[in-house]
C-alpha cells in the first residue's frame, strides 16, 4: 500500500464523461430496441461469455439488455472517468469523500493483522486490529458467561440499539449467519425511535442478564440515545429493588461503540467498555469494525474473522482484477447502463434463501443514501438519471407481493437474482430440507427465465407468444408475459462467513463505480441531514402551546400539531 502524506488531499480527479465521446455512444446505444431473446437467439454461447465467477461468487449477466459493443462502450467510459485511478484512490487512504474531506477506509477494516496503511503518519491497521483485540475479549467474556450483570448472574441476552448502519449491518450478518451460532446467548436488534421494537422486547428479558451495545458513531443520534434511555431506566427499576446502584446498572450492563469517547463517557459507558470508531468509516460501511460486535457475540471472533477475510478477498479482486473479469466493476458499469441510459429506475434485490432476509433492506440504504444524489463532487447540478429506487424481498415471498408488477407492470425493473447452491448436505442430511431447498433454487431461475422471455419462455407456449401479444382478444391479453426485463443471477456456492463478507464488499464496490461514473460522491448523506434538524424544531414547538407555536411552520404542519394537542 502506498503512503499518503499529511497534507496530500483528493478532491475527485475532473472528468466530462457525460460530454465524452464514449457517453454520447452509449446514449446512441440505448435508443435502438433490445431484445434479449433476439441477443440469445443471435449467439449460442452467451451466457458463457456474460457470466464470471470470484471465489465463491459466480455471477451469470446474460439476461442484461447488453452485447459486445455495449461492454467495450462501457469500460471505455470507465477508463474516461480514470476508474482505476478512483480505486487505488479509496484503498490507499486518499480523501475520496470530497465534502468532508476524508478518507473512506471501511477496506481498511478487513486488512490483515501484517498489513501496513499509512494516513497522516498513522498506521491505521495498527489502530483496527488494536480495536479488533478489544472485540475479541469483550465478546469473549460475554460468550464464557465471566460477564456478570448486577446481580451477579452471566448473560443470556444482548441487545444492540443503533439505527442505519449501527442496526442493519449486524442484523444483517447475524440473521444470516445464524447457523454458524456456536452459544445460546441471544442477540436482538433495536432501532425504531417510537419505542415499539424495545417495548416488546424488554416484556421478555431477564433485566439482572440482559447486556445494551449502544453504536452510534456520534453518540448524539436521538433515535438511539432515547431508546437507551428508556433501557436504563427499565435496568434502574429493577436493580433499585436488589439494591442495585445506577453505577454497577452502567459498568455491567452496556457497552458503547463510538468515535466521540467523550459522549460515552458522559453519558455513563466505563472507560473499559467503550469500542472505538473512526471518521473515515462510514455508518453503512462499518460492520466490520467494532459495529460487528453483536456478529463476534454471536458466532465467535472467528467466525467474525473469517467474514472480515471474505470482504479483504474481495477488495483483493477489485484493486487488481482486469476489468473484464472484475465483478464489481461489471456489476456497477451495468447499473449504470440500466439507470442512465436504459432509464431503468427501479432495481429489486431477490435473494431466494431465507437466511437472506435482511440483505435487501441492507443494501437498500447502502444504494440509495450513497448515490441518491443529484450534484457531482465539483458542485455541479446533474440532468442524468443516477441511482435509482430499489428494493426487494427473499424471492418465494416476493414472488407473492410484487412479481405481479415485474412481469406484468408498465414499467422496467432490473433484478439481482441471489441464491445459494449448497445447503442441508452436511453430515445430517435432511431429504425434505433439501427438496425445498431446491424447489427454492428452482424458483430463482424460472423466475428470471420468464422475466427476460416472457411467454416465449415456456417451451409449448412460445408458439403463441406473439400471437397473444398482437391479435389475441381483450379476454386472453391478460395472459401476456413482455419480458425483456433484465436481471443478473449471483450464485453463492454456499453461505459461510467468507462467503457472505465477499458478497456485501460485491456491493460496496459496486456503489463506488456506479457513483465513480455519475462523478458523485457516495461517502456523504446530507439529505439526511435537514430533516432531523426540522424534527428538533418541530419537537420543540410540540412543548408549547398552539398560541405561542403558531404560524412558526406551513399550515399543514400547523394544523397537524393542532390535532395532535387536541387529542394529546
């Protein structure tokens, strides 16, 4: 890894690729009609040509409304846009968050223990595993029951409260890799500010057993902090009873997770029980710093490693893989293509395993609050389309919700396929697992044959396809399938903690070129930042009277607080 000096900054490398050469061709491009079912029927060996595998991960894109000269368009633009260059950039510890002038180094996070990376004179790896040695013996101590809360008995729940990335990335890894759990200690997930998750919660917790992990990179994040509030007090009420003091309720029963030690330390966190973050990781990029806590608890600090060492390999293939053969840069050119100029603005993520539930809601944030953004780094305003709105659901489930529009709806919707080969084969085999497991498996490829082939996709219907689509009655149009919507199938050879590490490091690379290309910087959220600034406003006038609020906002927000006096 190379050195960046103190005062060296990155402020984005200037490039006019929506005026380029290259963005002009592609804009050509997508005017023309594509047909995938001509581009199958054109080329035998298609899905041979468009598909790629990673280690674990093999990616099959054939069904992307793409062909040679699209390809070679699209890494021409990347190559415009000094993609690599924007790469070595981020894994060198350059300040590629241009707006808070800083680094994005959730890449350093997973860097082996011998590794070296310099950032004002800092060996930040020095720092992350120093930092990984407090994860393993915080959640050692939790696993082997020698934590005790106040009243002397060992853990049997913890709880992380935390919200964006402090709640989704842990639940997220925790959810899947739930069968790799190798104790009985439970670990729940709180982040909704009303209460309601909590209230529920606590009615089943034992208060002398259960442990609170607060992450909150700032430590000043309301919906956070209200809800830890609300966990102390309930603690306070018991151990009151057991003459319990306020100080061992806080030394034994919480632990923070921060970049401000000074916000935990006020608020009440020992010294010794503090984790440490840094500015230059992102909230949706951090599970694999002390924010995976709750993962290490879970499934051990080796299992966490071994997540850790699936995203480093990951980064490893993106830093040096040709463009040709690299998946993120593949699958990113291709959200680009779809977004900008197919003008394909939804996308559904559609994992076909249940243990997967949470990636779509995972990588909804990490999509949209990176890339939903309409100025480039150099302050410009941007009339192409970027990221666009995506969502999903385990695939079976969907197939039940929203399938209906996918093959039916008025408008295009690319697809992520996810789905993982192996499963129930180890030592107790499980014939009636395994048969669901593949109805499962078979499910996934129907559904994204049918998307892209539409009627012609069952053999003994594509004799009518055309048939129903041009000339059959009102009564039979129903029945029509289009196709032609595109979709990209990740097969996972089987979900382990490496596996899985290098699945979501796919997709944080894959947000990095995509905003790469759009020239926009991925690494701030300052759309998020205004409404919390209204809600405080808002909060603060629910405090007085109408009389003395009055006319202090629009008159729907107004006439809203007046109802909600009334019935308050």
């Amino acid at each position: 890894m190379a050195n960046i000096k103190e005062d060296e900054t990155y402020h984005g490398i200037y490039h006019s690729a929506r005026r380029s050469e290259y963005w002009q061709q592609l804009q050509t491009l997508a005017k023309q009609p594509w047909s995938l079912a001509q581009l199958f029927a054109q080329n035998d060996s298609r899905a041979a040509r468009f598909s790629m595998q990673a280690g674990a991960l093999y990616m099959d894109y054939s069904k992307q409304c793409i062909d040679e000269q699209i390809l070679s368009t699209l890494f021409q633009l990347a190559d415009s846009c000094e993609l690599s260059t924007r790469i070595d950039a981020l894994m060198q510890g350059a300040l590629v968050n241009t707006s808070e002038e800083r680094a994005a180094l959730h890449t350093a996070l997973r860097l082996p223990e011998k590794a070296t990376l310099q950032v004002e004179n800092q060996n930040i790896v020095a720092d992350v595993h120093h930092s990984l040695a407090q994860v393993a013996r915080l959640s050692e101590r939790v696993r082997s029951g020698t934590w005790r809360g106040f009243s002397g008995k060992a853990i049997t729940d913890v709880v992380n409260i935390g919200v964006g990335g402090s709640d989704l990335g842990p639940l997220m890894a925790t959810t899947a890799l739930d069968e790799w759990a190798d104790t009985e200690i439970e670990v729940h997930f709180v982040s909704n500010m009303d209460g309601t998750q909590l209230d529920n919660l606590l009615k089943h917790l034992n208060p002398e057993t259960t442990l609170f992990i607060i992450s909150s990179k700032s430590f000043g994040t309301v919906d956070t902090l209200s809800n830890a509030k609300t966990a102390l007090s309930w603690l306070l009420a018991t151990a009151k009873l057991r003459a319990g003091t306020e100080d061992s309720v806080l030394r034994r029963h919480f632990i923070g997770i921060s970049a401000n030690s000074e916000k935990m330390s006020a608020w009440g966190i020992h010294p010794e029980h503090q984790l440490q973050l840094w500015e230059w990781v992102g909230g949706r990029f951090s599970l694999w710093s002390a924010i995976g806590l709750a993962i290490a608890i879970r499934i051990g600090m080796s299992g966490f490693k071994e997540l850790l060492a699936g995203a480093h390999s990951m980064d490893e293939h993106f830093a040096r893989a040709d463009f040709s053969e690299n998946l993120p840069v593949l699958l990113g050119l291709l959200a680009v293509w779809n977004s900008t100029f197919l003008q394909v603005n939804a996308h559904t993520v559609l994992p076909y395993d249940g243990r997967l539930s949470y990636l779509p809601s995972y990588l909804t944030q990490l999509e949209m609050e990176s890339n939903g953004k309409s100025v480039t780094q150099h302050g410009d305003h941007i009339d192409y389309d970027t990221c666009p709105i995506l969502w999903g659901e385990i695939g079976s489930n969907a197939q039940h919700a929203f399938y209906q529009l996918l093959h039916q709806g008025t408008q295009q919707v690319s697809c992520d396929f996810i789905a993982c080969v192996r499963r129930y084969s180890g030592e107790v085999k499980n014939a009636s697992l395994q048969q669901q497991h593949e109805l499962s498996l078979a499910n996934c490829l129907a559904q994204s044959r049918v998307l892209a082939f539409g009627n012609a996709a069952v053999a003994d219907a594509s004799s009518n396809s055309e048939e129903i689509s041009e000339t059959a009655t009102n009564a039979d149009k129903y029945k029509y399938y289009r196709g032609n919507q595109p979709s990209t199938t990740l097969l996972i050879d089987e979900l382990t903690p490496h596996s899985l590490g290098a699945l979501i490091a796919l997709y944080e690379h894959k947000v990095y070129v995509m905003a790469s290309i759009w020239d926009i910087n991925p690494f701030d959220q300052w759309g998020v930042e205004m409404g919390k600034q209204m809600a405080e406003s808002v909060h603060q006038a629910m405090q007085h009277t109408q009389q003395e609020s009055q006319g202090r906002f629009d008159t729907s927000t107004d006439q809203l607080l007046q109802r909600i006096r009334q019935l308050s």
